[in-house]
C-alpha cells in the first residue's frame, strides 16, 4: 500500500471524525454458548439471535488530545438466558455472580447515558460491527432504546483494514502487531475497549 494511499484514508478518517470532540471505543460481551469437539453432541444452550449484552466497556477518548479521559464498565443480567453457559464463562472470564447482581439492559441504560451526558459532541467505535448489531438486538428484546442510540457508529477494524497491509483476524493480534502492549484479559469489554482505543489513537496520531 503506498503512503499516499495510507494518507488519503487517514484524511478520510479524520474528516470524520472533525465534527466530534469525542470518540467512545466500546467493546461488549454477551451470552454464547458452542459444542466443542471433545463433547458429546447437544443442542445449543444459546443461539445467536438470543444473544445478550453481559458487559459493555467503554472508554472516552478526548479527539483533541488524543488522550483517555474516562471509563465505564457494567455488568448487566440476562434476561432470555440468565444461567451462564461454561463455554461463555470460560471465553469471558465473567463469572455467574457477576451477572447476577447486575443491573438489567434498560438500568445499565440510565447508567450510562448519565455518564455520556458528561462527555456531548460525540460518535462511537467498535472492532467490527458485531457491537452495534448486539445494542439493536438488546434493544429489541427490552423493548427500549439502544444505549447508544442516536449517536453514530464507526467500525474501527475497516480503518485499520486502510491503513495496513497486515490485516490480522483477532483484535489481540491486531494489537500485537502494531507493536502495543496487550491490556488486560481477552474478550473482557472493558478490556477490549481499551484495546480498541489504543489502535485508535496509533492510527490517528
């Protein structure tokens, strides 16, 4: 890819971005559940269209100065499918009791659109477009709004898909290849949003 070609897309990104001062990176987990080979076969636990949000993480990046300014990290409680399937417990880290006593999708909801109040003017990212179709479908199993409702959405991975040639699968290896520091646990949304805003901020500065 030649450097005039990286530097157009990098224009484009930023005209983008121009009309915000900020850019929340947000990561989700969500129920899941898959046989492995060594199982015996069964029917699923939880099907992809019964998918729910488990925990959002979101990290505030200030567009001006390129620095994080502010986290949020919820757990939140399953309603179609409140019992944790080993398979997403072992892939996420996050324990029953963590969804257990956590707030539904629509009181997650209150909780951070209180927090983004603090932070107006701004868009969000995610690695891909998973993130977006999770909060529609959230949405539309609490009969409520999408918690980022309104606000427009930018998948981080095809602005790193124009900038590199390397192209890695995961987000981790996407990390490491940009020579950065893994942060954290994989597929933790607080985690991973901090990851994503590290490429963020490695492709804009």
């Amino acid at each position: 890819m030649s450097i005039e070609a990286k530097l157009l897309h990098l224009q484009a990104i930023q005209n983008l971005l121009a009309p915000y001062r900020y850019l929340y990176c947000v990561d989700l987990e969500a129920t899941c559940d898959e046989v492995d080979d060594s199982e015996s076969p069964r029917p699923l636990a939880v099907f992809p269209d019964q998918m729910e949000t488990i925990e959002i993480g979101l990290v505030v990046i200030d567009l001006e100065t390129l620095e994080i300014v502010d986290e949020f990290q919820r757990f939140v409680r399953p309603q179609i499918n409140p019992i944790l399937t080993g398979f997403c417990k072992e892939l996420t880290s996050i324990l029953q009791a963590d969804v257990d006593s956590a707030g539904t999708y629509v009181e997650v909801g209150q909780e951070i659109g209180a927090f983004i109040a603090r932070y107006p003017n701004a868009a969000w990212a995610s690695w891909g477009d998973y993130d977006a179709r999770q909060l529609e479908r959230d949405a539309g199993f609490a009969a409520c709004p999408s918690l980022l409702e309104g606000l427009p959405h930018f998948n981080t991975r095809k602005w790193h898909a124009g900038m590199y040639e390397n192209r890695p699968k995961s987000l981790k290896q996407t990390v490491e290849s940009l020579g950065l520091v893994w942060q954290g646990t994989y597929h933790r949304g607080i985690d991973d949003a901090r990851n994503v805003a590290s490429i963020v901020k490695e492709i804009l500065a």
